[in-house]
C-alpha cells in the first residue's frame, strides 16, 4: 500500500535538496494548473541540468484573474521559494508577465524579490548576463500564454519538438508555482484548485473548487443550473480563446487540477469557432471583460460529492500512469488523505480526497466520495 507522505499538519520544513523537493511535488500530487496537468514532478526531475525557470505569469485569458491574484497576495511566499531556489537550483528566475498587468498586480512581487524590471523593448533577455529575479513584461499579446511561444519573445529560444529542459529551461505557471510552494513549505497536497465560470451565466465567478467537484455544482454556484440551460447550450473547460467541449454531461464531469474555467456558449457560436483537434476559440466573438469581474476568489464550494480522477489529464494516458485505488466503498476518508497511489513504475501521482466523506464508489477512472452530512 502506498503510504501518505504528505499530510497538511505536518511540521514545516523546506526540502533538505532537490531530490528530496521532487518527491514533495510527487507526493502532494502537483499537477500543471494552466492547461495541460501534466505531473509536475517529472519537470522538476531534470530541474539539476537546467539553468533557468521561466514563470509564465501571462494569464491570457481575458476572463481570468487567478495568477494576478496569487502574485499579488502571496508575494512574500513566492519571494522566500525563489530565493531558496536561487540558491540551489536555478542561476535565474524569469517572471514574465503582460505590462498592462504590472500596475495592478506585480509590484508587491517586484518589491518582495527585488527583482530586475525588463521591458517589452527589451527583450529577448541575454540570459547568461542576468542574475536572481527577473521581470521580463511583454506587450499584451495572446499567444504569449503558451510556453513555446514565449520562451521564444522571452529568451530567444526556439524549442521546437524539444522539450524546454532540453535548452536549459524548466516552465511552470503561477498557480502550479504556488502548488509548489506549499508542497515545499506545508507538505501540502493539492486538493482544490481555481475556476472561472463565464459566458451565458448571469454573473462572472472566481471560485475555489475542490477537486472531483461535478461540473454542475460549479455551474449552480454562477446562477446557471443545468436545468435552466437552453436545450442547445454547449458547457466547454477552458477559456475564450481556448477550451473544448466536455466529453460528458456537467453532472458527470469532475474538475481536475487543470480545470481553470468553465465557458456556456451557444451551439451555433461554438460551431462557429471550432478549429482543429475541437479546439474552441470564441475570443473575439463577445468583449470578455464588458461585465464585472470577480477579482478574487468570492467563494469555497462545498460539494455534496465529488469523483476524484485518478489521471489528471486522461489525453496523456499511455505517457502517464492513473493512480491505483487505495480506498473501497464505505472506507471514511477526511480532506488530504491519500485515496490513490501512484504506480511504481512510469510517471505517476497521487491522488487525494478533497472533502471529508465516504468513498461510494471506486472505478477504473475515479474515486467518488459522498460528503458528511452537515445538518
């Protein structure tokens, strides 16, 4: 059986050396939050042949505000992880964000870190001549969200079929940053993550979701339920300009540590604007930020259950292993326990209970835990 290694009250410590913060990754089960939830662990594996860490803090997105707030809230968390990784791991730490998201949100971190300010103009960064916490801002641009791409405007690095390891670079996005930073400093297991909902809802949200939590509960707590949805409405993850539709009911769909958002488009919208491999980009077909948006997350979800994917992404299924089931129907599990373990073998990570409960069920995809009665 796989034994818990992590558990939220245990005491602080920071990682004693790299491979000991590789297995705190593992075991708090960090999975990439900007899209793709890939394993953090397996990046961080090769972090000792790399030089460089690039934070995408682009946030591209219109609708989502999550990154800013977490650079701005938790500045000082972010400031003490990369010093200790300065120290140890990397010769740089690159920020890149968007200059029109500096005022807002990027001061308190450029202050914390005293870090070095580049500006649009003043990139690519000659990396090699740079030294402890870099801000390269970008000009507001899109496309600059994905990895590739901005690695390229960033550092003049063409990755290519590479991956970015392989050019001296490890990638991540804020909130796995901050995901990192609490396996490190809490031995904290990642049991909830960040969700925007938008689109055809009567109010933009910013909520935190435990993991596992039905796509319809997220809906509800937008003043769309499901049942009031037009009966062509299309429920996509994502955002405006990237995000697909689910392959099952919002009853039946769970959130995975990926999920950022969720969109309700119209179907002759979404057929509009669909482009390879279902790929859906509605980025120009409404003004994304026309209506307020929820800055900070305004709510907790307290789901009645929740289906816990033992994969977080099951597109890499083949590269990366599902978790193995711990638990059976009836066993009492309470926030953070571990309810599957990662196999021994290939790239694998746990998986953990994100509400106190009972497990109900346990497939060869999930593991569902029916909440306590709270009455």
């Amino acid at each position: 059986m796989y034994e818990q290694a992590v558990r939220p009250d245990d005491a602080s410590r920071w990682p004693e050396d790299l491979a000991d913060g590789v297995e705190r990754i593992r075991d708090a089960g960090v999975a990439g939050a900007g899209g793709a939830g890939f394993p953090s662990y397996a990046k961080w594996e090769r972090a000792d042949s790399t030089e460089y860490l690039l934070v995408n803090h682009q946030e591209s997105e219109p609708n989502y505000v999550v990154d800013k707030w977490l650079g701005k809230t938790r500045a000082s968390a972010f400031a003490e992880l990369f010093d200790r990784l300065l120290e140890d791991v990397f010769d740089v730490i690159v920020v890149s964000a968007k200059r029109t998201d500096r005022e807002g949100y990027l001061r308190a971190l450029e202050a914390e870190t005293g870090g070095t300010v580049r500006t649009p103009d003043e990139l690519p960064l000659e990396v090699e001549t740079e030294s402890g916490v870099v801000f390269a801002y970008t000009d507001p641009t899109y496309q600059y969200g994905m990895e590739s791409v901005l690695l390229n405007v960033v550092a003049d690095t063409v990755i290519g079929s590479d991956l970015p390891a392989d050019h001296g670079w490890l990638v991540q996005n804020t909130e796995t940053m901050s995901n990192i930073s609490r396996a490190f400093r809490e031995q904290r297991p990642v049991t909830s993550t960040y969700v925007h909902v938008d689109g055809d809802v009567p109010r933009h949200r910013f909520l935190e979701v435990p993991i596992g939590t039905p796509a319809s509960t997220v809906l509800e707590a937008a003043g769309a339920p499901i049942e009031s949805l037009p009966s062509d409405a299309v429920v996509a993850s994502g955002g405006p300009g990237w995000c697909f539709e689910l392959e099952c009911g919002p009853r039946e769909f769970g959130i995975t540590k990926a999920t950022n958002g969720l969109l309700v488009l119209e179907e002759s919208t979404v057929e509009a604007n669909t482009l390879g491999d279902g790929r859906i980009d509605v980025l120009e077909s409404r003004d994304w930020t026309e209506r307020a948006l929820e800055t900070e997350p305004t709510a907790t979800l307290e789901p009645d259950r929740v289906r816990i994917p033992l994969v977080t992404n099951p597109a890499f299924e083949g590269t990366v292993d599902p978790a193995r089931p711990i638990v059976a129907p009836g066993d009492r599990v309470d926030r953070g326990d571990v309810v599957a373990g990662p196999r021994s073998d290939g790239i694998s990570i746990p998986q953990h209970a994100s509400i106190d409960g009972t497990v109900t069920a346990v497939t060869d995809s999930n593991v569902e835990i029916t909440a306590d009665d709270r009455r």
